[in-house]
C-alpha cells in the first residue's frame, strides 16, 4: 500500500511540473490561447522591409498590438499589414503608421501617431496614411556614391 501512495505523490508532483511548464510556455512565449482582448486593423505600405510577423505596435512609446500578419495585395502591389490593437485603444481614421527601428540595428516595429478625427477607426478598419521603413544600407550607399546632398 506504501508503495503505490509513493507512486501518487511523485506523478501529482509530476503533474504539476507539467502544467506550470505548458502555463509558462503560454506566457513567456506571449501566445493567446482563447483569442484575446485586440480587434484587427490593416494598414498599406509601399515596403516593409524587415517588419516580421509578431513585432509590436506602439503609440506614444506604448505598445498597444503587434504585427499579426503581412501580405502582398497583388492588385496594387502594397503590403498589407494586419495589427493587433488592444480592445482598449481607440484609433482613428486619420492616424498615421510608421515603421520604425528600435535603436540603430534594432527590430523593426509599427509606430501609430493618432489623429486629430473624431471618427474611430473600427475593427477591420483599414489605416491609408502610412509611412514606410527607412532602409539604412540605401541610405549609406547614397551617401558613399555621391548621391545624397
């Protein structure tokens, strides 16, 4: 009888080793497992250059999504950028997404600066004025060629 209490108790243990493995996991690796609290926005770029699926949307130094998906709208040939905003922040339809680098060789991200509108931007909303990525190695090939000013 002593012997199958022990067995027991070491796959309780077992058992609880898993779950706080499979919690973490979920957490650290920043998933959603029942859908979340974000409503989806697209936005139109001419190039999106080193933007990856998964990078973070900011506002004001905050981040309030991330980049759930790019893809190439082939009637026009502009990327489609899809974010993930948070439920709690309102954009508008005048706002303005930039992609910006962190640091000097840093990730890409999507920067939003907010509008002066009153109309908001919904879920499924589609954001016109954009900005795209600056490339730093055109800019030092300029530059060293001769062709900046």
């Amino acid at each position: 009888m002593k012997k199958y209490s022990m067995e027991t108790t070491v796959g309780i243990f077992v058992l609880a080793g898993l779950m706080c493995v499979a919690y973490l996991t979920v957490k650290l690796g920043k998933l959603e497992v029942l859908g979340g609290d974000r409503y989806p926005v697209t936005a139109r770029f001419k190039d999106v250059t080193g933007l990856k699926n998964g990078a973070y949307v900011e506002m004001a130094g905050v981040r309030i999504g991330r980049v759930a998906g790019i893809n190439l709208d082939t009637k026009d040939n502009m990327a489609l950028v899809t974010l993930d905003i948070d439920k709690g922040v309102r954009l508008t339809d005048d706002s303005i997404a930039s992609i910006k680098t962190s640091g000097l060789i840093g990730d890409k991200f999507v920067k939003i600066s907010p509008g002066g509108s009153d109309d908001v931007l919904g879920p499924g909303g589609l954001i016109v004025e954009t900005e795209p990525s600056v490339d730093l190695g055109d800019l030092i090939g300029k530059y060293v060629f001769g062709g900046v000013k």
